[in-house]
C-alpha cells in the first residue's frame, strides 16, 4: 500500500512557521522526529529554504531530539547577532554567529543521534543505493567522502546519509536519514563547477571546518526516505590531487576493522554488534579507492556494483 503523502514544510508560509516555531515544530527525517523550537524569523527562513521537502510531524509525535535556537543571553556587544543552541535539558549546547545557524543545527542533530540512537548500529559512512543495492563510504576527515557523495547523488544514486549508516538488525537493512551534504573548502568550487544545478546553501566561512556549504538532496531522495536498502558493496575512498584512478580489493580482515572503529557505538552493541559486523563484512565487496577526478570514480564504482550486486555473497 502507497504511503499517505504528509504535509511538508514547502506547504507552509514562512510567516507560519515562525508563528508554529514559537510553540515547537517537528521535523520528520528518515527514522527520526525532530522538534525545532525558535522565536527569530531568520530561523524560519533557514528552513523553509533548506529543508522544504522533509514532511511535518504531528505536535503530539515523539521527538527524538530537541534543538531551540535563540538569541545568545550574553551582555556583550555581539549578543544580537550570535545564536545559542539548546536541546532536551535546556542549557546552552553550542553559541555561534547568526550566519552560521544551518551548520550548528546539522551538527547539533549529528550529535543527537550519534549519542540516543543505540537501537541502530551506526556507522561514520556515507550510504547511497541504486536498483543494485547499497554502497556504503567510510572514510577519515578529509577523504573525499562529502564531496563523492554529493556528485554520486546527481549521476544515479539515491542519497540515503552522507554522515550515518543505519543498520537495525540482523537482515543488515540500511535505514535512509537523508541530510544536507556539508561540502567543505575546496569541494564546494568542485560542486559548484561540476553541478551547477546544486541546491547549495550560502558558504559559511570561520567554522571548525572551516568553510562549509550544504547541499540539498532533491525532492526524491526525501520522498524514498522510508525505502530500506541491502548493502552490496564497501568502498574506502581517498582523494589525492592529481592522483591516477586505482581500485584494488580490500581484505576482509582489514574491511571488519575499519566497519568496527568506524562504528559510533560498536562496543555498546555487545555481542550483537560484533555478529552484525561481522555479517556485514560478509556481504559486502571492499574495495579502496583512490581517486581525483569525480567522472571517472563514478563510473567506477558503477562497474564495481554491478560486479558485486552479480555475486553470490560469501557465506
């Protein structure tokens, strides 16, 4: 049976949400509500502009987090143009510029699920499907996966995360919880060139990450945000400048490794995390990936998926 399609916040005026805001509003995003509370207009604007596809929850609706953005308390002389976060207890969790409000939401919400949402094994990956089955990106800081993630979503690829991959039980069935892609320094101009149609948000320039910009998922990977997918296939990337193409399998020994210490809650899953991982490593192909050229990786890895969704699984 067809999902019921619920209202978004496109459906809304921003002059609404500012009023709704006032009281709280709920967010649904893959398998999480969400509850953003805010009196300043800015913060209705942000999200009309940025999030206008995730569907609105019902008031009454379980929030799994909740980030109320306000105005910082502080009697310094830059107190009306810096903005406090605060979740569920209601001390100031971060302070941060106006300007950069989209970016601190992000990470506040990052932190929510990372810390709350146990009933998943979670992966640091990117994750995004095709007809094939899923195709899961762990990498370190400054990897490439962002940027891969955000070029793969355009040429193909539905974007399941770009930050977490969620896995609830043993049929290793990946839950989408589609987000903005934070493109980071180089990466945006990259975007930019590469994709110029990109929803991206304005750069934010001075974070701890320096300048970050955050793209858009398009209206259809938001609609598909209920749809499961099975992972096929692990690649490890890395982006070297000016670095030839090269791919080569990655042992499964090293593929368990990096699946547990990419994992934001391995050791509290106990045994059971151990056996999901180690079913993981089972079925999927790893490969590493070094990479500088966007067109070429992907068409890549589009081969590597077909490979792998053509193989029997290793038992």
């Amino acid at each position: 049976m067809d999902r019921v399609p619920e209202p978004s916040l496109r459906d809304h005026s921003i002059a609404e949400l500012h009023t709704r805001l006032g009281r709280g509003l709920r967010l649904r995003i893959g398998p999480f509500t969400i509850h953003f509370e805010g009196r300043s207009a800015d913060l209705a604007e942000r999200l009309h502009a940025h999030y206008p596809n995730y569907p609105v929850a019902a008031a009454a609706e379980f929030a799994d987090a909740k980030i109320r953005v306000g105005r910082n308390p502080s009697l310094s002389r830059h107190w009306f143009s810096t903005r406090t976060i605060r979740t569920d207890d209601g001390r100031v969790f971060t302070t941060f510029p106006r300007e950069a409000t989209l970016a601190h939401i992000e990470w506040t919400m990052n932190w929510a699920v990372a810390n709350r949402s146990h009933y998943f094994l979670m992966l640091h990956a990117g994750v995004l499907a095709n007809a094939q089955g899923a195709l899961i990106l762990p990498a370190h800081p400054g990897a490439g996966k962002s940027t891969l993630c955000a070029y793969l979503m355009h040429h193909g690829w539905r974007l399941l995360s770009d930050e977490f991959t969620l896995i609830r039980d043993r049929s290793l069935l990946i839950h989408p919880f589609p987000r903005l892609i934070p493109l980071k320094n180089r990466s945006i101009a990259v975007i930019k060139e590469l994709i110029p149609d990109a929803h991206l948000a304005p750069s934010i320039p001075g974070t701890h990450k320096g300048t970050v910009a955050h793209l858009r998922p398009a209206d259809s990977h938001i609609r598909a945000m209920h749809e499961t997918a099975a992972p096929k296939l692990m690649i490890f990337p890395l982006y070297k400048a000016g670095a030839a193409l090269t791919i080569e399998p990655a042992a499964r020994s090293e593929c368990f490794v990096e699946i547990t210490q990419n994992a934001f809650n391995y050791v509290l899953r106990g045994r059971e995390g151990f056996e999901m991982a180690a079913a993981l490593t089972n079925q999927v192909a790893p490969y590493r990936l070094t990479y500088s050229d966007l067109p070429s990786a992907a068409q890549a890895i589009d081969a590597l998926m077909l490979e792998a969704a053509n193989t029997t699984s290793v038992s």
